[in-house]
C-alpha cells in the first residue's frame, strides 16, 4: 500500500475564494512534502455537526494528522479529544478551539484586524457621521470576533455612529440586498465595513447601482479578485487581507512536523495587512494577492 | 384543510376575496410601513423592492405552476446558481452574449426537464425528484466554478442592462420582465390547454387521466417551464451581482414556495393565480425591505417576519372562512 | 307519552354563499319508524341531514330530541346523542383497512391505559358486523383494494355498529346491486323492530315503498309535505317537481347500423376472462352483473385505463392501439366511471372546467381555449340537464351529489366519443333529471353513437338497452335480447359462475 | 400520485414489499460500500454513523407522525437549535441538570404545541405555520445567545454522558435513545387511537371528522410530540457539542423529510412507517459516511447524495409497482 502520509484539512467552508487559497497553500505544503492532503469541509459554515462528522469519519480511516478551521470553539473538542486518544495530531488554522490539544494554532488576529478596519474607516470618512456593518452570519464565531473588534475601533472615535448592523448569511444576493436597503433607510451614510468577501461584493455592487462609489467609503475583508477589482475601481477603499494560504502552508507544515514527532511553534500568526489602491501594486502584496499568480 | 375547503367560496366571487385578501395584508404592510418609516414610499425603495423581489417573482411564477399541479420543486435556488455559473463562465470564456445567455436559460430548462422526466415517467414524488436536483445542481454549480465566485474581467453593456438597467430611464429591466413573465404565465394557466390541464392534474390526477390528458407530458412541460424562469432568474441575478456565485439562492426554494402560498396557493394542488405568486413575492419583499430599513435587529427580523407570515396566511384563511361561513 | 315525536327538526335555515339551500325546513320523524327523505337533485336532503349530524352548523331553527332541545355542533355529539349516519359520499380513510374504518372514533379500549385499542375485539366485532350484512371481506383487508360497492357496505356496516337511535342514510344503494339492497331491507327492518330509527334518503322509488313508512318531500330548499309511503309514485314526482314528468324511459329502438366496436379476447389476470363483444351504432348495450363481476374492469380494461393482458380492440373494422385513455378517446372511445368523486370530478374546480375537460380540443384554436365557445356549451348543457347551479364558473365541490354527477355526464356528451361507457351513470340522480339523460342517451345513439350501459338497477337496464351481455366472474356467461331479458333471467346467469 | 394508490398491494402484505424496499436500497448501500473501503464494516464506523444519525433519527420519528396525518414539519431544525440553547443557559447559569435538560425540552414542547394550534384552531396550512415558527424559533435561539455559541464552563458528567456516554462501555448513548423512542413510536402508531387517528386524518380528514375524531387535539398532540423529540434531540445534540449553538440544525428539515419520504411515507398522508423513518436516516447518514470514507470531493458529494436519493426512492417506487401490477 500506499506509504505516502495522508492529512485531513477540514476548512469551515468550501466555497469563497479564502477557502480556496487556504485550498492552494494547503496543497502547496502537500507536494512540497510529498504528503497527501484531503480537503474536506461542511456544506455550510453553521453545520458543526457536519463538521464533527466528517473529522469522526476521517478519525475512523486513520488519517495521520488532522488541520482544521473549527465551526465552533467549543464544539469540536470531544472529537480532537478522541482524534488526539488514537494518537492523530491537530493542528488548528484560521479558527481556534478552547483546548490544549490542538498543538499549533495558525490564524490572523480577527478582533485586531477588525478594529483596525474601524480606524481606516473612520479616517476615510474624516471622523465624523454614520457608517454601517455588513457582517456575514450572526452566531458563527470569526463574524462576532469582527463584530466585536469593529465596535471596539468605533468607540475609540467619538464622533463616529454605528448606524446599522445587518447579515447577509455569506451569500452576495443577500449582502445586495441588505446594503441597498441600508442605503436607503440612512441616507446620511458616509462609509460601510464589509465584514467579509460575499459581503464585500454584495455591498459594493449595491454601491455602484447607486452610483455612489467614491461617496460611500467601502473598508472590506479579504481580498478575492472581484475584490481587487472593486479596489481598482474605486468602490472599494482598503481591503483587510489575512493570509490564508499562509494558514494552509503553515497548518499543513507544522502537521508533518507534529507526526514526525518535531516540536510545533503553539500560536503561529499570520498577520493582516491592508491593502489600497496606494499599496495594491507593490509585490509583496501582490504575492498575498494572487498566491498562485495571476489568473 | 377538507372542513375549510368545503366552506370554499364558489366561483369567481371567491377567486376575487381571496385575491383579495393577500392583497389586503399587502396593503396593510406597506400602509404601516409606510408610517414608521418615511424612505419606505419613496419611489428608489419601491424600485429597489421591485428590484430585488423581481428574481424571487420569476421564480414564483414557475413554482406556482408546479404547486397548482400539486407538486412542489425544491431545486430552483440551485437551479438559478447553476444557470448563472453557465452563463457567466461562458462569457469569461468570451463566447457572445447571446449565446452565453441562451447556455445559463438552457442549463436551467434542462434541470427542469430531467425533474419533470423523473416525476412523470419516474414516479418519483416531487418532493424527492426535486430534493435529489438541488443537491445536483448546486454540486455542479460549484464543480464548475471551482467554488469560488466567476468573476467578468470585461462587462457587456447589454448584460449589465439586463439586470441594473432601466426601461425609460425609470423603470428597473428586471421589473420589466418579471412584469411581462407574469402576463404570459397568467395568460397560460387561464387561456392555454396546457393551463387547463395543469388545475386538473393538480386537483384529481387521476380523473385527469381518465378524460385523456396526457399527464406525464403535461408534467413534464411544467418542471422545464419552472426550470427555465428559474435558470432566467439566474440569469439576471448574475448580471445585478456581476459576477456568477455558486451558492446564489441558497435556502429561495422555502422563500418561493412561501411567497405561492402566501399568495393564495394550497400545497395539495388545484388552486393557485400567478398574481397570488406576485403578491406573495411582494410580501415577502416588502418584509425584509421594511425591517431593513427600520433596523430591525437581524435576529427579530428573523421573529418579525416568522410571525408576519403566520399573520398574514392567518388574516387570508379567516376573510376566507367568514366571507363563505 | 308514547305519541311524542322522538326527533323534531323545526324552521330550519342553511345559507351558502349566494344560495339559501335551507329555507325554513321541519321534519318530524317517529321512534322506529323509517322516514323518507325525497327531492330532485339539489332540493336540501343532504344539507339537512349534515346539520342533523353536526357535519354543517346551521343559520337559525332547532332541533328537538324525546321533545328537548338539544345542541348538535360537532359530529361527536351527534354519535353520543345515537345519531350515525351513512354519508352520500364515501367517506372511508382509504389506508386503513375495513376494521379501523368501522369502528373509526369508536375502538374498543383494552385495559385501563388510555388510548390502547384492544385489536382482538376490533377484529372479532367488525367480522360480526361483516357477517350480518353477508359480507366475505376479512376486516383486515385495506379499503383502498375494495370496489364501490363493497366500499359502500363497509360504510353501512360502520352505521349500523355504532348502535345509534337513529341511523341516517343517504342514496346508501346508489352503488349497490339487487342482493345486497334485499340484505339491506332485511337488516333495516330486523332493526327497527329493535327501536331504531331510520331516516332514509333515495331516488329510487319503489325502494321507497318497499322500505320506507312516512316521506317528507322536499323542494328548493322548502318542506312540501309529509304523507304516507304508500302514496302514488306519479304524485310524489309531482310533489318533488312541482310538475309532471314525461316519458321515465324515453327510448326509440331502431334497427342497428355499422359495426363501431369489436372486442375481441379481452384477457386481464384474474379479473377479465376471455372476452368478446361487439357494439353498433344506434345500439344501447347493458352490461348486468353481480358486484364484482367484473363490469368496470371490462370498461377499463377496453378505455385504457387498466393493463390488458391480451386481447384487440377495432374501431369500425379497424384494429387499434389503445394503452391510454388519451387513445380511446382520440380513437373515439369513452368512458364514465362509477366513482364520481375519486375517479370524475376536478371537486375544487369550477363546473366549465370539469364538463370540458375530456373534450376541451373541440373548444380550442391550437394550444388556445376559446372561451367563448366554452361557456356557451357549458351553459347549454347546464340547462339540457338541468344542472342546479348559479353559474357555470361555481365550483364543483358545492353542487349537490346529484348534480356533480349530472356534470360527469355532460363531460362525455361534450366529448366526440362515438363509443361510450357509462359505469353507473345515474347513481344519485333523481327521477325527473334521470329520464333527461336518458334521452341525451338516446339521443347520441341516434345520431350514430353507441353507448355500453353498466348499472345494477335492472329496471333501468331492462328498459332502455337493446340488449344485454350478462357477466359473471369476470366472463360474458350470456347475451339477452331485449325480448329475452327479465329481472328472473339476468340475477339467474349473473349467479351462474359462482 | 393517484394511479399509483390504486395498484397499491393491498394489506400487511403491500406494507412488508414496501419497507423492504427501502431496506433493500440500505443493504445494497451498506454491501457496496463494505467492498469500497475497507474502514466501512468497522464496529467504530457503524457506531460513529448510529451516532451521527441519532439526532435526525430521533426528529425524523416526529415528524414521520406529521407526515403520515398529511402535514409537514419545517420547524425542526430551528427548534433543535432552540432547545439547545435553552437547556445550555439554564446549565450556565447553575440551573441543576434535570432542571436545564426539562427546560429545553420543554422549550421545544411548547414551539411544538403552538404549530399544533396554528394548524388545527388556526386553519392555517403546515407549511406556513411551521415555515413561521421555523423563523421564530431560529430568532429567538440567537436572541437568548446574544449570536453566539452558549459555552458551558462546567460540564455536569451526566450531560455529557447524553450525547457522549456508551452504554455498557459500547453501544452510545444516543443509539440507545433513538431506539427506545422508536419502538414507542411505532407502539403509538400502531396500538393506540392516537396513532390510528393520525392515519385516518391523512387518509381523509373529513371521514375521520365525520366519524367523531377530534382532529384538532389530535393535530395539536402529535405537533407537540414532533416539537418535544425535536426539543430532546436538541438536548441531545447541545451534550455532543458541549454548548448551546444558535445556528445548529440549520437545513435539516429538509433532510429529516427526505428520511420519511425515502422510508416510504407519502407526503400526500395516510403512508408511512417508524422503522421506514430510522432506515430513511440511516441511508442518508450512511450516504454521507460513505462519501467521506471514498474521499468523494465535497462538490461531487453534493452531486452524488442527489442522486443517490433519486435512486433509492426510485428502486423502492418501483418494485412497489411491479409488486402490484
Ligand atoms: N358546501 C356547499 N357550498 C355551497 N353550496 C352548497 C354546498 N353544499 C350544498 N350546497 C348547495 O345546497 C343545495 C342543497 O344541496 P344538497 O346537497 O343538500 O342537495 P340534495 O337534496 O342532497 O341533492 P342530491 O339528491 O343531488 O344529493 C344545492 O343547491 C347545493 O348546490
Ligand atoms: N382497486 C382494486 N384493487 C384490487 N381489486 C379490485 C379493485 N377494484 C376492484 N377490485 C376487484 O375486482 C373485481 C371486480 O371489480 P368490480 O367490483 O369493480 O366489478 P363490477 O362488476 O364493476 O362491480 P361493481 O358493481 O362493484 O362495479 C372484484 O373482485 C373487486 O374486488
Ligand atoms: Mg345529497
Ligand atoms: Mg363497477
């Protein structure tokens, strides 16, 4: 049979292009190392016991390591636990769990990036008037630690409001739809934070129906290329880019480490960066940007 | 219900009351709307309602078609995400607007024809058929797409027009042509054979049967109809979103077939008017839009509009029963 | 104070919308008696009853049990009160098998726990009930695989085992054969010397005479009369109509022209053996039978509407493909079947939709319906078979049971059908519009059209067929001229296969 | 469909064909699958797919009694989730266990009761009054957790023992659960007036009024029960995921009903069996074990499970005909 190691990398979602470049640095430690990487994720972001499933299914076929983006900080423990029982290392990325099994824990600061995201905000809109949040699924836990660090930033401008909080579930149509609304029930609305991608495309296509790019200042999360272009032209003012392919490099790397018995840095950070139009051409950014190269 | 039923109002004196009352709770709606909130009658909103509901409405008329038939499709969102997926990886790969249009309706009238093959020749309840189709077509939509959104590097003027245009400068284009769907869909349930056939399938198949319709192929028409406004609505979502998303329409089918039965459609077949599926549409629309625009928190927009359903069905079903009482 | 009424239904009033079907209706009935209920097809019998039942609520008036008024709002109070009741139409849970349907709302409890049925008993007793009325059914078998009439035995069968007081039924011989109508009479009147009390609604009326001891007609929703059952037919009719009827069985026999049908070794397993037959144009064919003979799968089998295992069909010499009923009709077949509300009616659409339904090519401009056209012949066949209805758009559910089946009947005259099967054609229509499609009938088989009767009610049979092919056990045992046939005859060859 | 209820085998006989027909659809699964991959016919794996499936199972066993009276229930997803939460804050707040796992039961007990009088006082179609409460419930679950999972600081033994425990160190807890409600389940359908009511009223509605069944209790206890066991498998699924979570159970209506349809309930009433429901859960949960056992990729799951659903109601749909005919 077959000695080549294989490792379960089980992302919280399958589709949006973060996942996806999670996906390619994933499979890029894989050929790297010559292990054999199985992406595997819930249907949904929300279906943790999908999520449980799928790593009790895997646990039962014997993967040597496990990488994964938790549902829910709390919830996946009892299977790590069992998964750590039958000697199968895990390493966490981008979504953590409040336990100390996991043996590494690669992500970007969620809460630090958000409040950064305020500040930008802020000063686009010159520190004063209403601004909005598009966030993605109420509950899900990245999506309240960016709630929460957003209006940590905001308080810290005093002359800043939050006007109005809605949710688009990560579906574009949605996110449209809510913003359009947005911008109708508050028509003194100076900026808005997308709080994710599928946020960020609803939102500035919202914008650009309206012909209001440029007066509504955008500050969204991650950078997927309808991102980009956004950025380009002119709906979108920053972007807050984590590294996800870093996530999936790094996850899959320290899990060869991990089965091969090396010792694994605990809490390896990935960083945010922000990105405008002002940055966008420099090529360090370009590399977090197009991780694979431009398509 | 068979004790409601039997208190049924007849003819077209009851058709009108029960027009008549999902009307109402429209009217209601946006009449308290309309107090609370003073961007609700504005004519942008009303467009961007109409805007909005607008892929929902077209989808709608092909749903109550299949409800009148007392099935039900469950595929529609995957339907519609699998059609825009086609269509606009077809024009990322530079084939004619034309053409790439045609390819995302088609995608879709196939989806429908195959539901509409394994209902009638496959006597698989619709329910299943349908369930089996959305898990497919979604599947397929994101194998195409690799999962990730199809973005356009170049925007055909007329596709744009097609979902963010305007008719005259005022009017939004996919008001226009859900307006101009719902004529035709009405135009075919009351003046076409077809029409005919599909209220009888609907309330006795088997004496439907018995007087020599062809149900299967009469099955068989309305699942690709469904399946072809629902890949157009697909279509024209693309277009208002720029882009092709696989996930486009998650969780509509329960929408789509909310708006029929707000709109005066019965599960169990026979009854049902394209303009019921309009105002059921519209309801819905007008709900979301209303909490949106007073900031109702998202969670008891969830409450609000679970409640508002209920209330609205309920108002329908007790206008209904007392003006037949 | 043995005179006293033991059920007064006083000034009762019951309005749908757009129609007063009660108006000031009384209806007194005495302990052990069994009533008649008479009227055309719409007069307010069955309305009556349902409000007697608690199946309808009523507007105004009052009911009287032993001289106390009493609230009858739900059909639970009506059982506790003994009232039960045989409903016109069938009203069985189709997934449940004959036991469970009997004793529906009534099972026998088993032990002290609530809510456990003791099965045991639930068997033994339906058998016991099934016996009485001669029934060969096990209790277990499902009702969804029992025919009309055994469906309707095993509604009878239900009535009469809640042991009520009163027991209402309504047509409950519309689908029944001469045999089972005798064992009926006979358990009907083994009851009332028991005390029951019957109220009993028909069209048929020398049943009447035979059973029933007082009628009370009624007319438009208005009591005419009551007066003893041994009354004149000709002046009951003139009661329930308010004029006279013509001819009952208006018929002209003529010689019979070209062959339009040939049946040719029909086989399906285990029902239909070997069956051949012809008809010709200007020709009424009967078809008699016991129950279960085999009558309806003939008529199916050759419509396609049921598989056949062998058998060719030719139309005018030539042989047809005929696996749909979509071909027979287009091939210009037809057929009416004897369950109006399973297998006719569209019940929740509106009576045009219903009559055109077989035929709507002939009102239509390619895929296109042409209104028009459409209620114009509607409307005239509303009035041809005097169909009570408002208007041709009213739905089907709120016609009266004779009247939906008038609407069954105008759907194969709007069709072209040249051949046609007429399953029990005239189950609840009463006397006056019964002789109207009776001469439709006669009507079609003079323009050239033949038409395949199938009716347990032999004098029906007897007097308008030109002849009768007698089934037994799913074989034609025997063909009777319109000379030959009698009543003696046609039960004498019926039983012969069994 | 109605041609098909008239070749229906008649009898116990009729019922026996039917389940094993979908039986046969899990045996050929299971068999396909023990030859694919080796990890399938391990006792971990078949306990690992008990488990998972539990919590539908348990559900499904509700709504099978739904769907036999002609209903349906969309609410259960959102109620489990409700339930969930309820029962995690009482334990977060120091409520004692019996208490918390009562108050989550009882939780979802009450969403039940209400479906049941919207749908039998209120007249107002399943579909609606649950796709209503499906709201509400989901609404109020993420309005009592503020959004976000409950967490528990302090995990009882006994909670866990739930939704972790094993029977005699082997068989979980949850199987055992599942299949102690399932036989009282079937008990109730078949022995008791209740259970044969259910059937009746999904048979005709009108005969089992007319016969002095008192629809609407009936309707409201057997909502109520679907809404306590979704309640208990809310509980239940809170002990596996050692917290309360706003969003659990999002979509699995739709699964539970595919579950009952694919056992061989008819959504149209008076069909359907408690054993067909367990084997309705167990092949969609054997499906989806299966798919990860093959390393089918996510998308071609979706695509698979689809079809493979299709199949399964078609094999069954099928010998059930010839069986007939
Ligand atoms: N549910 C209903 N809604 C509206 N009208 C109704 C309804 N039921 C009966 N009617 C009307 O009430 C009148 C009386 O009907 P009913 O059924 O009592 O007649 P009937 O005497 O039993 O006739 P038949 O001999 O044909 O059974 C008819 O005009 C009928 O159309
Ligand atoms: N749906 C069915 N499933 C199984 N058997 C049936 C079904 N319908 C009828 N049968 C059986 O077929 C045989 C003949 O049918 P049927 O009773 O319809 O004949 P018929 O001569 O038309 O009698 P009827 O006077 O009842 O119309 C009977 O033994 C009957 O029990
Ligand atoms: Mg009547
Ligand atoms: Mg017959």
């Amino acid at each position: 049979q077959d000695k080549r190691l294989r490792i379960l990398v089980s992302p919280k979602g399958l589709t949006h292009d973060f996942w996806l470049s999670v996906k390619a640095g994933a499979d890029s430690a894989g050929r790297e190392m010559g292990v054999e990487i199985v992406w595997k994720g819930p249907a949904a972001e929300t279906d943790i016991a999908g999520q449980i499933a799928i790593i009790e299914d895997y646990i039962n076929k014997r993967m040597d390591a496990i990488v994964m983006a938790a549902c829910d900080t709390k919830a996946l423990i009892p299977v790590v636990e069992r998964a750590h029982a039958e000697g199968i290392p895990v390493i966490t990325i981008d979504s953590g769990l409040d336990s100390d099994i996991p043996l590494s824990f690669v992500a970007s600061d969620n809460v630090r990036a958000a409040e950064k995201a305020a500040d930008i905000l802020a000063q686009l809109v010159g520190e004063r008037g209403a601004v909005a949040l598009v966030n993605f699924i109420p509950g899900a836990a990245t999506s309240i630690w960016r709630e929460t660090g957003f209006n940590q930033g905001i308080e810290k401008h005093p002359d800043i409001i939050l006007a109005a909080v809605q949710y688009c579930q990560a579906d574009v149509a949605t996110a449209m739809t809510v913003t359009e609304n947005i911008l109708t029930a508050q028509p003194e609305l100076k900026g808005i934070f997308a709080a994710n991608e599928a946020a960020a495309i609803g939102a500035s296509q919202a914008i650009s129906a309206r012909n209001l790019q440029g007066k509504i200042k955008l500050v969204a999360f991650d950078a997927s290329p309808a991102e980009i272009e956004g950025l380009n032209s002119g709906v979108i003012h920053a972007l807050l880019v984590q590294n996800p392919f870093a996530m999936g490099y790094l996850g899959v790397k320290s899990a060869v480490k991990a089965i091969h018995g090396e010792p694994v840095e605990k809490r390896i950070d990935t960083g945010v960066t922000v990105i405008t139009p002002d940055n966008l051409d420099q090529p360090e950014i370009q590399k977090l940007v197009y991780p694979l190269g431009r398509k | 219900m068979a004790e409601e039923s039997e208190k049924a109002v007849p003819g077209t004196l009851g058709e009108l009351a029960r027009k008549l009352a999902s009307l109402l709770s429209l009217l209601i709606l946006g009449g308290v709307l309309s107090i609370l909130s003073p961007y609700f009658l504005t004519l942008d909103n009303l467009f961007a309602i109409g805007l909005q509901m607008s892929v929902i409405a077209i989808i709608a008329i092909g749903q109550m078609l299949i409800i009148i038939s007392a099935g039900i499709d469950l595929s529609v969102g995957s339907i519609l995400a699998l059609s825009g997926i086609v269509c606009t990886i077809f024009l990322a790969d530079g084939v004619p607007l034309g053409l790439a249009l045609t390819g995302g309706v088609a995608a879709g009238t196939l989806c429908g024809l195959v539901n509409g093959f394994l209902v009638s020749k496959g006597r698989i309840p619709p329910f299943i058929a349908t369930l089996g189709m959305m898990g497919m077509a979604r599947g397929v939509a994101l194998i195409l797409s690799g999962g990730a959104g199809v973005q356009l590097s170049s925007l055909p003027e007329s596709f744009i027009f097609l979902g963010a245009g305007r008719l005259f400068r005022v009017v939004p284009v996919p008001v226009v042509i859900t307006a101009v769907l719902a004529a035709l869909g009405a135009g075919l349930l009351k003046y076409t054979r077809l029409g005919r056939y599909t209220y009888a399938i609907g309330s006795n198949q088997e004496a439907a049967r018995l007087s020599g319709v062809n149900v299967q192929r009469c099955l068989i028409y309305i699942y690709t109809i469904c399946g072809a406004l629902s890949g157009l609505a697909g279509v024209i979502l693309s277009s208002r979103l720029r882009s092709g998303q696989p996930t486009a329409g998650t969780g509509w089918e329960l929408d789509v077939i909310a708006a029929c039965v707000i709109g005066g459609a019965s599960l169990s077949g026979g009854e049902g008017t394209i303009a019921g599926a309009l105002i059921g549409a519209l309801i819905m629309g007008v709900l979301r839009n209303g909490c949106n625009l007073l900031d109702v928190s998202a969670f008891w927009q969830q409450v609000a509009i679970g409640a508002i359903i209920v209330i609205a069905v309920f108002i329908d079903q007790y206008r209904h029963s007392k003006g037949a009482a | 104070m043995g005179d006293q009424p033991l059920l007064v239904m006083d000034r009762i009033v019951k309005s749908f919308p757009g129609v007063r079907a009660l108006d000031q209706v009384s209806l007194t009935v005495r302990r052990g008696e069994v009533h008649v209920l008479l009227g055309e097809n719409g007069a307010g019998k069955s309305t009556l009853m349902k409000i007697l039942t608690g199946a309808y609520p009523r507007d105004s008036g009052s009911i009287l049990l032993n001289g106390n008024p009493v609230e009858i709002e739900s059909p639970q109070q009506a059982l506790a009160l003994g009232i039960s009741m045989v409903y016109q139409e069938s009203h069985l849970a189709r997934h449940l098998n004959i036991a469970e349907n009997v004793f529906l709302g009534r099972e026998p409890r088993y032990g002290s726990l609530p809510g456990l049925i003791d099965r045991a008993a639930l068997w033994e007793h339906t058998r016991e009930h099934l016996a009485e009325l001669n029934l060969s059914l096990s209790p277990r078998t499902a009702v969804r695989s029992l025919s009309a009439a055994q469906c309707q035995m095993v509604e009878i069968a239900k009535a009469l085992s809640a042991e009520a007081r009163i027991i209402i039924l309504d047509e409950p011989t519309a689908a029944l054969a001469e045999k089972e109508i005798d064992r009926l009479f006979g358990i009907i009147r083994a009851l009332k010397q028991r005390g029951v009390t019957f109220i009993y609604i028909s069209h048929r009326l020398e049943e009447i005479a035979a059973v029933g001891d007082r009628i009370t007609v009624l007319r438009d929703g208005r009591t005419i009369g009551t007066v003893p059952s041994a009354t004149d037919p000709r002046e009951l009719i003139r009661m329930m109509a308010g004029r006279e009827i013509g001819e009952l069985f208006p018929r002209d026999f003529s010689a019979p022209g070209e062959e339009l049908l040939r049946v040719e070794r029909l086989r399906r397993e285990g029902v239909l053996r070997d069956i051949s037959f012809s008809a010709r144009a200007g020709e009424i064919i009967g078809l008699a039978g016991l129950v279960g003979s085999g009558r309806t799968e003939l008529a199916r089998a050759v419509f396609g509407a049921d598989r056949r295992d062998s058998g060719d069909i030719y139309i005018r010499g030539e042989s047809v493909e005929i696996d749909t009923p979509e071909q027979a009709i287009r091939a210009g077949i037809g057929y009416l079947s004897e369950d109006r509300k399973l297998l006719s009616l569209a019940l929740g659409l509106s009576i045009r939709a219903n009559v055109t339904l077989a035929g709507l090519k002939k009102y239509c401009r390619g895929p296109f319906i042409h209104q028009g056209k459409e209620y114009q012949a509607v409307e005239s066949y509303i009035k041809e078979l005097s169909i009570r209805a408002r208007h041709p758009d009213q739905k089907v559910r709120t016609l009266s049971g004779g009247n939906q089946q008038k609407v069954v009947v105008a759907r194969w005259l709007a069709t072209e059908a040249r051949v046609l099967f007429f399953d029990e054609p005239t189950v609840g229509v009463d006397v006056g519009a019964k002789a109207e499609i009776f001469s439709l009938m006669n009507a079609l088989v003079r323009r050239g059209g033949a038409i395949i009767f199938i009716s347990s009610y032999l004098p029906e049979l007897l007097a308008i067929c030109d002849r009768l092919l007698v089934l037994s056990r799913g074989k034609i045992v025997r063909e009777l001229s319109r000379e030959e046939a009698t009543q003696e005859e046609i039960l004498y060859y019926s039983a012969l296969g069994n």
